[in-house]
C-alpha cells in the first residue's frame, strides 16, 4: 500500500520512477533523456553524461583537458541552456535571466525588448530564427526610409550600400508616411532629446545631434556637454570609443545592420564583442574561457583563436599550462610571452645580452645559444630592430645575440648601422615629449617651409619629416605669408633681429664610417659627402635631383627641396613644374591645412586622412603664416593688391596689437577653365556662392552641375545629398558658423579650445593642444596664459573620472 500521488526511484534504472495511484505503484519513465531526483522528486536534465547511464545525452564530442570550457548547445532543444565542458565532464549551464543561448555566435545575449518572455516556445522560436551574421547591407543608393532609433527628427539613407543616419532641417520632421522631411507646424513631433528639458539620472549620457565627438553627461539632474578624447568618438549605448569611421566629423553616422557583430574595436580575441539589435551597437561578452574571433564572427575557445600578436607561431604551448608560465616566442629568442587563460597573452622581453631560456624558464645571460634568423651569414654585425627604430642586434656566433638600444634622442641607421642624432626620423612613443625644437618643427611633414626662430633670411625647408635650413639669396628675406624669398626692398616689415650671415654651417666627420660611405649635407638638400680616408668630401646631385638621407640616394625632386636646378624643358609649362605634398602629411588628420608653394591663391587640405587641392574663394590668398585664406583689397590703380585683415581682424577688437606679417599674393588666381589642373582629373570641388552646385572634372574639362532639388552638394563626403537645413535652397548660400568662409577657421562658442575648419561653408571639429586655447580675435591657438580654459579643463577631467 502506498499514499496518492507518492513517488519513490526505481534503483535499476535512474531515469525510471514510480508513483502511487489508487494505492499501487506505477511506473513512469523521465522523458527528453532526462533523470529522476528523488531529493526533488521530479525529472531533471542530466547535469552530466555521470550522473545517470540512461540519461546519458548522445553525440556529444569528448570532454577532456583539450576541450576544457567547450560549449554545446542543448540537446533538448532549450534555448535557454547549453552544455559546457569542465573537469572531464559535460554540465548543463543555464543563461543569465532574460538571456538566450545564441548557437550562432556561441554565447548567452539579452532577450530583444517586446518579445514575450514569459513563453519558452515563443522564445525559442525566435532564437531559432535568427541568423546571426547573416545580415545584408545592400540598399540603393541614395534611398531614404524612417529610423527606428533617431527619432522623429531622424531618417535613414543609403550611401555606399550602408545606412547613415541624418537629422532633419530645423524645424522639420520626417513623415512616414511621405517618406521625406516635412513642416512641423502642427507639432506632429515633440522636440528631440536635445532640445527638452526635465531632470535626469545622475551618470546617464547622450550623443548630440551633428556632432561624433561630443555628448552629454547628466551631474546634478542637470545635462552638462563633455568631449570624447581625440581621436575618439561617442557611441549612445558604449560611451567614448576610438573612431572607427562609422561616424563623419559632420556628425552624420553609420547604422549597423540587425544581427551584424564585429570585434571590440578592432581587439580580436577579447572576451567581448559588438552586436546590433534596433539600429545600435551593444556590448556583448563571450562565455568564460570564450574569446571572439572576428574572422569567424563567433566565440570560440581562447586556445583557438588566432591572435594578432605579430610573429607568434601557431603553435599554443600555453594550452593545458597553469596561468602565469613563461613560453618562449618562437621567431625570436630574446623574447617571451606569459600565459593567461591558456593564451600567449603578455608579450615580455630579456635585458639586453640576455636571452629566454625554455628549458629553464627564465631569461639568462647569453652564451651563443641564442641566435635570430635576421643574424643568418651576418656574424659579427649589427641588424635593426624590426619594430623598434632605437634598438637593434648584434649578431655573434661566439656570444650570441644581444639586443641593442641607442641613446635617448637617436635612433639606428640601418644603411650605417650606427646610432644617428633623432631628427624626425624614428616617431617612437619615447620621444613624442621632446620639445619642440628646429629639428622637430618639421615632424610629420613633407614639402612645408617655416620661418626661422630668430632671422628672418633664413627658414626650414621639410623634407619628409627632417627640417633642412635653408638661406635665402643675398639682400632677400623669407616671407612667411606667401612662402617665399623676396627682396629686402619689397618687404612690409624690417628683420626685427637682423639678418644671419655665414653662420648657416655644421662640422662633417665621419669618425670610424667606413670608406665609401655617405653623408647628408644638412644645409644643402642637393648636396652631401663621401667619406675617404675618414674625411668628408663634399659632392652635389645633378640637376633636377636632391639626396635623400634615408636612402643615401640622389632622387628625382619631388618639390621638396628648394635648391633643386630645374632641368629645362621646352615642352613643359613653366608654372607647372611644381609636385604636390607628400599625401603621407594627411595620414591621421581632418581638416589640416597648408600653403600650395605654387600659388598663393590655392592651399592643400587634409580630409579624413586624404590630401585634396583646394582653391580661396575671389578676392582671397593664403597667408602662409596664419594658415587659413585673408581677404585682399585691389589698390585705386588697380596694379598692386594688399591684405585685408580676415574676419577675426576688427579695428574694434584692438587686432592690430599682432598683425601677421603682411605680404602680396602676386600668383594669378586659378581661372574655371583650369580648375582640372589643380584639383586633378575624376575630382569633384564645390563652387563658390552656391552650396547646390559643383564641378567635376572629367578628361580634364570642368563640368559645372547642379544637385537635384532638395539636395546640396557635401564637400566633406564629395556627393549630392539631402538638404540638412545648411544649405538655403532659396538662394543656395550656407547659415551656420561657417557661413561665408572657405579656408578659414571659426570658433567653437560651446568649447574654448574648440574651432571649427570651414570648407566651403561646411565645418570640420578641432581642438587646441592641452594649455592653449582658440583666440577668435587672431583665429588661432595660442598659449592660455590666462588660463582662460581652465573651468572647462577642469570639467573634462571630472567628467572622465566620473566616468
């Protein structure tokens, strides 16, 4: 006799149990290779492939030490489970509250918001339906349609087969019904984020509306406008990120695509990862001992995942090893890597003339055991550090090899295998602090004059990051505004400190260089020296050519140096002779500008990282010294043209207290016909006094045109887009800070080191260095002696470590 409803094991079978009914036992069996609990008296998942033999779960792979953390997906069919290798054992692991199991990237994520999830079917289903991945981004160029994420204010169009999110003109809404921005008379869309009041919650930020750099962070209840770092930008659910280029310096920004992942920026193989769900990137994290693999687009065990770390074999000797165990690298003896979650994950190296000891563990002095391939038939020399431009080896089959360094403020010549004075040549991160003396006025810089310090007959001369001094010729003096050597009798301005003569010199040696070997002239860049019988003798390149001191080679000009004889040539146009910047000045930079050597009326542009040609508008020329366009008056005779202060320059303000040094522009200004000859063949420009109109250059003939009603040309991007409320189409002129500028710079009036780069009446964000501040009264950075910027400082170093 038994009690109803009394439930009892059955030993000989684990997944069996009985219950009592009208007072005799039945047996029933666990469905689903599930087991009976006798403590819960209920079947349950098999917590491993132990507990029970007839519960066992069939197919799954072998779990041992190789396949420790290993991750399977249910076999019952559950989304919200999955099976996970540990201790020799499969163990049935649940998913965090409102979390599923995502087979197809191989982790839990958060349940999407709306979905029923108190359902488990419904739940499944969907899971089962998504294809993570497996994601399109095509759409038709130009094509609109309504944003989920932005709001009223916002809408979507497809540029380059991907999503950009833009904001309505001021004013207006998008209709989704006309599927294009209308009226908001009725006020058919309240005020975006921005622009409402109301308190919030302390700690809680938001991105601003045409802007990738700056946000706001609520302190107080109170909103307060903070900046990302340089070279950073502000994504609404992760913070400060570093650019990626999903989002332009117009603050227009890239949608991800539902269900696209991609790596942490660019960190592949770390735990955590991006996917999209509604039109917004959010973090996700991969299941302990899981690392993300961007190549694959899943998580997948930390031992599989191909690191980036350059010159690491493919072989993982940290797999099964204990945290903390030194591996030896396997291209390079002087070096080490400790393990971390059976990863090589910290790369270390020995002292110099030491080397890692595999058998022991540890580095020890080097007895000749250690030798690296680059030394192979180089016994006895010095080899360069691949990596580091300081450091280098010395090759020895006796004592093996030892790992070099020069000096602070040098770096090794790979040509001369000696350690040579530092003078732009090696940007390591050791010397990024050096003060900005002559020598470094010129880093990162190719094909750019700057004024002397001191004397006004001489300037530097960059020559791909090195500066070269240069003299000017007898009785002329260097003219910072136009870049060029004029007569002392032209001059608006006297050398305050005179003139410097024959002093421009440096003492050659060539110490113990072997015969043969070659010497830059530092103050003659066609120039240079042959070392015989260790003295210097002086030699000069051919015309047309200059000596490159990295490649101790005489080279054709590249309009670098400016002491190269032109090679005459009937069949060339003399006022074409000149060779543009080398592009290399634009990598990493947005909105930088420089003087055109060859016209005084042009100036080069750097935009998203690319070096463009572009024009002053009429009546406007370069000034060389305040590095943006000025304004010029054409005198009553008509002959001569003199400055006119810009803008910023207002009797009023008191501007003249540091008026640049004047100067005139005495280049004929580029002409329609021969726009195709600055800005090149397949370019695009916008044209001046019509934000809708531009010229493209196709066999080199221009071609003006016009964009499509409702449209203005970007000058950023080079295409026709949406009106984003800039651009009047009434009379097609630009409203904003811009307004009315091309080549000058305009102040921030949220951001006291804040400036804008106008181009074309479209701006570019900018920043003054730490301790200087934007004067809108000379348009430039200048030291915040005042310290003038210092609350707003202060602001951003407070809202960082709140962050």
């Amino acid at each position: 006799m038994c009690d109803k409803d009394e439930k009892r094991s059955v030993p000989a079978n684990c997944s069996q149990y009985e219950v009592c009914i009208d007072g005799h036992w039945r047996r029933r069996t666990c469905s689903d290779q599930r087991y009976y609990n006798p403590e819960q008296q209920r079947c349950l998942e098999p917590r491993d492939d132990m507990v029970c033999a007839f519960a066992r779960v069939s197919n799954l792979p072998v779990c041992s030490n190789f396949t420790e953390s290993q991750i399977v997906v249910a076999k019952s069919g559950s989304c919200l489970q999955y099976f996970r290798c540990s201790g020799g054992k499969w163990r049935l692991r649940n998913c965090p509250k409102q979390h599923y199991f995502s087979a197809m990237i191989g982790s839990c994520l958060p349940l999407p918001k709306g979905l029923e999830q108190d359902k488990n079917q419904t739940i499944c289903g969907w899971a089962r339906s998504q294809t993570a991945g497996n994601f399109s981004q095509l759409c038709q160029h130009l094509a609109v349609r309504p944003s989920s994420a932005g709001g009223c204010h916002s809408y979507l169009m497809c540029l380059d087969n991907s999503w950009w999110l833009q904001q309505c003109p001021l004013g207006m809404y998008f209709s989704r019904e006309h599927n294009y921005c209308l009226p908001n008379d009725a006020g058919q869309c309240s005020l975006p984020t921005e622009q409402s009041g109301g308190n919030c919650s302390s700690g809680s930020s938001r991105s601003l509306v045409a802007s990738c750099h700056s946000y706001e962070l609520c302190s107080g209840g109170q909103w307060i406008r903070k900046r990302c770092q340089e070279r950073e930008q502000f994504e609404p659910m992760l913070g400060c990120v570093p650019s990626d280029g999903s989002c332009q310096d117009n603050g227009m920004r890239r949608i991800c695509a539902e269900g696209e992942l991609r790596a942490q920026f660019g960190n592949n193989c770390s735990q955590s990862f991006l996917y999209c769900e509604a039109e917004e990137w959010h973090l996700g994290s991969c299941l302990r001992g899981h690392s993300f693999a961007a190549s694959l687009n899943k998580c997948q065990l930390q031992s599989q995942c191909q690191l980036k770390t350059k010159d690491l074999a493919t072989e993982n000797q940290c797999l099964g090893q204990l945290d903390g165990l030194s591996v030896s690298d396997p291209t390079d003896c002087t070096k080490f890597y400790i393990c971390l979650q059976q990863v090589p994950a910290f790369p270390q190296s020995c002292s110099s003339g030491s080397f890692f000891d595999s058998n022991q563990g540890y580095c020890r002095p080097n007895d000749g055991s250690c030798q690296l391939a680059l030394c192979s038939g180089l016994d006895g020399k010095l080899v360069a550090h691949p990596d580091d431009c300081r450091s280098y080896y010395s090759c020895s089959s006796q004592n093996g090899t030892s790992l070099m360094q020069c000096d602070e403020g040098q770096y090794f010549h790979s040509l001369l295998s000696i350690c040579r004075a530092d003078h732009g040549q090696c940007r390591s991160a050791n010397n990024q602090d050096d003060s900005g003396t002559a020598p470094r006025l010129c880093s990162g810089l190719h094909g750019v004059k700057i004024p002397h310090e001191l004397y006004c007959n001489l300037y530097y001369a960059c020559v791909k990051g090195l500066a070269v001094p240069v003299e000017c010729p007898a009785q002329h003096q260097f003219n910072p505004v136009l870049s060029i050597c004029e007569p002392e009798s032209q001059a608006v301005q006297l050398c305050p400190n005179g003139q410097l003569q024959g002093n421009v010199s440096y003492v050659y040696s060539c110490g113990n260089l072997q015969d043969g070997s070659f010497l830059a002239n530092r103050t003659d860049c066609t120039r240079y020296f042959i070392c015989v019988g260790g003295r210097a003798t002086a030699q000069q390149c051919a015309a047309g050519t200059f000596f490159d001191s990295e490649q101790l080679l005489c080279l054709a000009d590249d309009g670098s140096c400016p002491l190269v004889v032109p090679v005459p040539d009937d069949g060339d146009d003399p006022n074409n002779q000149h060779v543009p910047p080398d592009p290399l000045v634009c990598e990493g930079k947005h909105g930088y500008i420089m003087p055109d050597p060859a016209n005084c009326n042009n100036f080069y542009l750097c935009v998203s990282g690319k070096l463009r040609h572009e024009l002053c508008y009429t009546n406007y020329f370069f000034n060389a010294t305040l590095e943006q366009c000025q304004a010029y008056e054409v005198s009553s005779d008509g002959d001569s043209r003199t400055e006119k202060p810009v803008e910023s320059q207002q009797t009023e303000l008191g501007v003249q207290e540091r008026a640049a040094t004047s100067g005139i522009c005495k280049d004929a200004a580029t002409s329609f016909a021969g726009i195709c000859g600055v800005i090149g063949n397949g370019a695009f420009v916008a044209e001046q006094g019509d934000c809708r109109r531009y010229t493209s250059c196709d066999d080199d003939e221009p071609v003006s045109q016009r964009c499509r009603n409702g449209e203005s040309f970007d000058s950023l991007l080079g295409i026709c887009r949406q009106n984003d409320g800039t651009c009047l189409m009434e009379n097609g002129e630009r409203v904003g800070v811009c307004n009315g500028k091309h080549g000058q710079l305009a102040r921030d009036a949220d951001n006291c080191r804040g400036y804008f780069t106008c181009v074309h009446g479209q701006k570019i964000e900018g920043s003054c260095s730490q301790g200087e501040f934007f004067n809108r009264l000379t348009s430039s950075c200048e030291l915040d002696v005042l310290q003038q910027c210092k609350s707003d400082a202060d602001d951003v170093i407070s809202g960082a470590l709140s962050i």
